[in-house]
C-alpha cells in the first residue's frame, strides 16, 4: 500500500475507527491510518507468496 508518498508491504488490519499498519519485523512498531488521513492512503496489490529459509503461501 501507498502512504504518504512512500510504499510499504505491512500487514493491514481492520478495527474500529482507523487501519492498523502491522509488521512482520518487530524493530518496527505498529501504527495505525485513521479517518482523517484515510486521503493519504491506497492500496496497490496484495502478497501471495514470500520466501525466507522456508516458502511461505499467503491466503
């Protein structure tokens, strides 16, 4: 997804009021997209598979 200019592959996560930006590395720290900067926000496409030591399918 898009944010601001910049494009991120997070885990997105839907809960009252605003999108929750989840990732996968723990040295980053959650945040969230709220209605009011919603404008600021698109999303490009979605992953389906990702690879580290072992192959990983995405439903």
């Amino acid at each position: 997804f898009g944010f601001d200019d910049k494009i991120y592959v997070k885990r997105l996560q839907m809960i009252p009021d605003k999108l929750l930006v989840i990732s996968d590395n723990t040295n980053y720290r959650e945040w969230s997209i709220t209605k009011d900067n919603e404008c600021r926000f698109g999303v490009f496409g979605k992953v389906l598979i990702s690879q580290t030591q072992s192959l990983k399918r995405h439903n």
